[in-house]
C-alpha cells in the first residue's frame, strides 16, 4: 500500500469518526437550568454569591462588596488612562526632539 492510499484511508477514517460523533452528539439531551433546577442568574464580581441577571453594577447588595468593586473600577480607569498617556507624551516628546 502506497502512502497515497494510506492518507485516504487514515482521512476515511477521520471523515467517519466524526459523523459518528456528531450524530451521537445530536442525539444526547442538552443540559438546561430547568433540568439543574438552578434559576437564570450571574455573580457577584467580588465575593461570587448569586444575584439577578439584571444587577448592574454586577455585585450583591453587601456594603463591602460595592465599595471594593467601586476601587477596583477607578483602578480600571486611572490604568486605561495611563495606558494611553504615557505613550502618547513619549511619542509627542520624540517628535519635538527630531524637529
């Protein structure tokens, strides 16, 4: 056997092992939050306990909570800032030294 029908028998049998594992796939039931029971909901971004889909900002009504996600969101913004300043002054400074 050649190397040619050899690489058509290994893509044969690739080809046939993956429609039988679609097909099987099809077939399984998918998991749904009825059949877990568990109600459609997201997590507190701090300390993960569940809270509504619709809480925004996304952290539970502990007083502890909203003030570490308030720091941690002005953290968030001073970094994006300076992730923008700080190479725009250095290529505003190199520009002013080669003129």
């Amino acid at each position: 056997m050649g190397r040619k029908e050899r690489i058509a028998r290994a893509a044969t049998q690739t080809a046939s092992q993956a429609r039988e594992t679609a097909a099987r796939e099809r077939g399984r039931s998918k998991r749904t939050t009825s059949a877990s029971g568990a109600s459609a909901h997201r997590h507190c971004s701090v300390c993960w306990a569940p809270i509504p889909l619709k809480a925004e900002p996304p952290v539970c009504n502990d007083a502890e909570c909203e003030s570490t996600y308030e720091k941690r969101e002005s953290s968030r913004k001073r970094l994006t800032l300076m992730l923008y300043l700080f190479p725009a002054i250095a290529i505003l400074l190199a520009i002013m030294t080669a003129i």
